[in-house]
C-alpha cells in the first residue's frame, strides 16, 4: 500500500482517521498502533512479528539503560544489546545475499572454486523500510544513554513511534526524543489538522504530477540498449532520474510531514530545495536531511569529526559516505555513489577556504554541484558498473551511437516532454520548497490543495507507473 493509491487514500486513510478521532483520548495510541500494524502488514504479515520482536528488544534496553543507578557497564551492555540486534537484523536481510555473492565470487577469481552457500542466503526477502525503523530504533537507545532523551514510559507508546505509519517505510527517520513529548500528550486543532491535510495534497500532486511522468523518461534512457542512447538524451535521461528520485522522495516526506499533523506530531523537514546547493557539503545540509543529520551524530562525530587533524577527517567523510551509500543497498554502484560524495565532501573541505574559489558566481557552484550529482546519480540508478560505464560514455559522446538513438531521442524530445522537463527545472530550482509556500496556510493555500489533490487523484487512476523509489531502501 503506498499513500498515492486509492486503496490508501479512500479507504486505509479514511477509516484510520475516523477511529482515530471517534475513539477516546487515552484509546488513541492504541488505534494508531494498530493501524501502523496493519499497513506494514498489507505487504507482508509476517514481517509484522520481526518489528514487533525488535521493538520489544529495543524497549527493554532502553529500560536497562535509562534504570535509575544503573552501573555503567550495565548501561553499555543495553546499547550495545540494541545497536547489534538492529544492525544484525538489517545485515542478515539486506546484505547476506550480497555477501554470499561476492565471497563466492572473490573465491572463484582466486582460484578456490565457487562457494556453496545455503541457498536461502539468495532467497531472503527484504522487509519494506527495514533500513528506516532499525535506525529509529538504534537511536533511542543511543539517546537514552547520551542523556538526550528519557525511556518511554510504556511500550504501547514506543511501539507507536517505531510503527507509525506515515514515516514508517521511506521516513524521515524521527528522533525519539523529539517526539517524546508528543507521545505523551499533542494537542489537535483543526488548524494543525488543516496543515496536515493541504501538506499532504500538495505532496501527493508533487508524486503524481512530477515524479511519475519523469520516472518515465528516465527508464525510457536508461532502459536503452547498447548504442541506444545518444548524448542529448542520455542528459535528458539523467536529469529525468535526478527529478524523479527528488519529487518522489520529498512528496513522501511532504505527505509524510502532513499525516502526521493530521495525527497531532510535528515531523522534522527533510528536503530543503536540494538542488539549489552551491556547493556538495551543501548538498548535504539539503538533501535527506534526517539521513544526514543521523550519519552525522551516530557515525562521523563518534570517529572524531573534524577534531583530529585534517587527513583523519577526510577519512572520516569518506567511511561515513561509503556506509551512507551501503544503507541505501546491498550493491557495488550504491557504494561508489556514496564513494564520489564522500571524495567530493573532503575535496571541498581542501579547497573551501581558497579565494579563487570563494570568487566564483553562484550560479556556476550551483550548475557545477547539480552536474556532479547528475554524474553520480547514474550510480545510483543503474543496475552494475557495467550500465553506469555505457550510460556515462553515452553522457560525455565516447560511447558508439547506433541508428536506434534516433528513436529513443524521439522519445524524450516530444515537444510535451520538454515542456515537462522545463516544468521540473522550474519546480527544482526557483519555487521554494512546500513548507515555505505553506508557512502561512491561507484558505486560498488550502483550496488549492484540495484541487491539486483533485487533478493528482484523477490522473492516478490513468498512470500504470507508480513506485515509490525509497521504499526499496
């Protein structure tokens, strides 16, 4: 179930709101709950049982660590409880193929034969935000240890904020701490509850009316075969996929950010109108905003920052950027994406104070950072090193060009695509992002919403093309 189906939107959605709010103050948590059940298990029951069984685990370690006089080796022994049950769980079901594959692979190019592994190590299914809530819930107990937050008092609250539907699968990753409070008591108006509903409507046109049209232009390219592909459209191509995996993803935070205003919580923002960035590190500040915001607390301060001298922190951004594209998946190219981040992050952070480069204008840091996360977009997209060479070599005019790019040119140069295509241009880099438009919510702001949701909804029932990118993650 994802949130711009009419299964979600008339059904799901409707009834989840309307026990919600028929159902008593002290009832509501346990609604919530279930619901978040409910939906998690509408793509598989029985990975139901693995978050509730990691939620519990999680729970109790942030009892044991946050126990009034507890010893310090015992409060050590709950995080690291916490941190290595979350981070087997997402090992076992996201990389143990990986592994299996290349430790068989690295045995066969060194001579010692193919690796006979069980085959269920091939065979193992992925739970759907499994990268998302582990890390939810390694946090908390991390918190509770650092002093940034207290155990919940109950586990039907914490089982609320680890299974709460609207950020559960694709984010953005909540602090416990910052919802804490909330948990405990919210306040809903119909204000909050109006917010919610127009924050949710424009994020859902963003989906339907951007990413879904572009995510078709970007497959059309990099579906090309060899010689395929020409180097107009291989741009066209990249620059569809930079659109479509920002206006999905920030719809689903948009959409998000909404649902929970609907429920009473306030949600941290996670996009800021990334590609406006001038420069990488930038980039950073603006894009994924709970992803980065985590690696940075969790992983890069832990290994000393910035504080140990200048070859330590290059070190430092790469690990964290190479384990930042190893979450995103369990393959070779995520890692070489996360690989040019991490080299650009610590290129920057060398040049940064020159005054040749201070100098440059605005526009040119903004046009020359969008045309590096293009490059390294096609990392992420393509399926092996292999595509992502050719895709390149299409890029820059090194690759052989067939008859048949002529057609997939065709394709992408219609007049309505290129249209579209100024029309996303426009979206990424002029318009300010939702919450600036929303930050004072009119009645015109509001019915606007309610239209889009209106032209988002007809056009949904006519589109075969729906994913949602970050659910895979």
């Amino acid at each position: 179930m994802v949130f711009s189906s009419h299964i979600f939107v008339f059904y799901f959605l409707a009834l989840v709101l309307g026990a919600y709010y028929l159902a008593p103050a002290s009832w509501r948590h346990l609604v919530l709950t279930l619901a978040s059940y409910a939906f998690y298990a509408w793509w598989n029951p029985w990975f139901v049982f693995l978050m509730l069984g990691s939620t519990w685990i999680d729970y109790r370690c942030g009892k044991m660590v946050g126990a009034e006089g507890a010893s310090g080796a015992r409060r050590k022994t709950g995080v690291w409880i916490s941190v290595s049950v979350n981070l087997g769980v997402l090992a076992f079901f996201k990389y143990a193929g990986f592994f299996a594959k290349n430790v068989s692979g690295l045995a066969v190019a060194l001579g010692l034969g193919e690796v006979a592994l069980p085959p269920f190590f091939y065979q193992i299914i992925l739970p759907v935000g499994i990268s998302f809530y582990t890390f939810q819930s390694m946090s908390y107990t991390i918190d509770i240890y650092r002093g940034h937050a207290r155990p919940a008092p109950d586990f039907l609250g914490f089982a609320c904020y680890v299974s709460m539907f609207p950020q559960l699968v694709a984010g953005p990753i909540v602090r416990y701490g910052s919802v804490a409070e909330q948990i405990r008591r919210r306040v809903h108006t119909v204000g909050g509850f109006t917010y919610g509903l127009t924050r949710f409507n424009f994020g859902f046109a963003k989906k339907i009316l951007l990413a879904n049209p572009a995510g078709e232009l970007a497959d059309i390219c990099f579906g090309a075969g060899a010689g395929s592909l020409s180097a107009p459209a291989a741009w066209i191509g990249v620059c569809a996929y930079a659109f479509q995996i920002y206006f999905d993803f920030s719809a689903y935070s948009d959409m998000a950010i909404g649902l929970g205003r609907m429920f009473g919580f306030r949600f941290p923002e996670n996009f800021d109108s990334p590609y406006k960035s001038k420069s990488i590190t930038e980039f950073w500040r603006r894009w994924h905003i709970s992803l980065s915001s985590f690696l940075r607390d969790y992983l890069y301060i832990p290994l000393g920052g910035n504080r140990r001298g200048p070859a330590r922190n290059y070190i430092n951004l790469m690990l964290v950027m190479l384990i930042g594209g190893l979450w995103h998946g369990a393959q070779w190219t995520f890692i070489a994406w996360g690989g040019i981040h991490g080299a650009m992050l610590a290129l920057e952070r060398m040049v940064g104070g020159s005054s040749r480069y201070a100098g440059v204008p605005a526009p040119v840091k903004v046009a020359v950072t969008f045309v590096v996360v293009l490059i390294t977009w096609v990392f992420f997209r393509a399926e092996n090193f292999e595509v992502a060479g050719r895709y390149l070599g299409a890029m820059f005019g090194v690759a052989p060009v067939e008859p048949s790019a002529a057609l997939t040119l065709a394709q992408v140069t219609r007049p309505a695509a290129l249209f579209f295509m100024a029309v996303c241009f426009f979206a990424a880099f002029a318009m300010p992002r939702t919450a600036e438009i929303l930050r004072t919510l009119t009645a015109g702001k509001a019915a606007l919403g309610l239209l889009l949701l209106a032209l988002g909804l007809s056009l949904m029932f006519s589109q075969g093309f729906n994913p949602f990118l970050y659910f895979q993650f």
